[in-house]
C-alpha cells in the first residue's frame, strides 16, 4: 500500500507540473497585449479609416501585431504595427501622428512605462512611405 501512494503522489507531481509548463507556454505564445485609454485631440487616419476626435482605448496585440481603436467596446479602426525599442522608458502614453496635406495619419503609439514604441506598419518596414 505505501508503494502504491508513493507512485501515485509521483504521478500527481509529474502531472500537475506537466499542466503548469504547458500553460506557461500557451500564455507565452500568444504575445504580449497592451492597452490605454487616451484622446485624440484631432481627426486622425488610420489605415484609411477616420477616427474622429475624443477618447478612445487603444490596444496592441504583440503576438498578432495588431494596434485596434476601440470606442465603446467596439473597433473603430485597425492596422498592422510593430515595436521598436526606446533609449529609455516613456513617461505617460502618447499617440505619434504626421500632417498629410490637412489630415493627420496616425505613425505610432508609445505606452507610458514602456522602452518600446508601437510604430503602425509591419515590421521591416522601414522606409518613410508607411
């Protein structure tokens, strides 16, 4: 009888460390997810859509290299971005926009904390005609 219980607690052991390594994986493989809430001053596209003025959650998915405008629980725009590291960490949220001819087109979101930059387009792209 106690070799049975020593096999089995054995077994219960290995299994339930087993579950916690393929967790721990799963959770890993689906990147990272920051989101903030912040406000647009302005009109801004992104990726062809117009994001009117006033707060908005944005969200970025590392592991789909995603960036979504959410208002209300609801998208509003979406586009392909990636990260590209910062010299330091970022002091507050911020949102990067570029003028085009009387519309700002939204470049990149900096999350405050953070030594990264969330830079809209996919990675590797890196001429000035994003």
């Amino acid at each position: 009888m106690k070799r049975f219980m020593k096999l089995f607690f054995v077994a219960l052991v290995v299994g339930a460390l087993a579950s916690f390594s393929v967790l721990a994986g799963d959770k890993g493989d689906k990147g990272k997810v920051e989101k903030k809430t912040v406000m647009f001053p302005d009109d801004v596209m992104v990726n062809g859509t117009l994001v009117k003025a006033g707060d908005y959650e944005v969200k970025f998915d590392e592991g789909t290299g995603e960036l979504s405008i959410i208002k209300n629980g609801a998208v509003k725009a979406k586009t392909a971005a990636h990260v590209e590291p910062r010299s330091d960490k970022a002091k507050s949220t911020a949102l990067r926009t570029i003028d085009k001819g009387g519309s700002s087109e939204l470049l990149g979101v900096t999350f405050g904390g953070s030594n990264r930059d969330v830079v809209v387009g996919a990675s590797g792209s890196t001429s000035g005609t994003q």
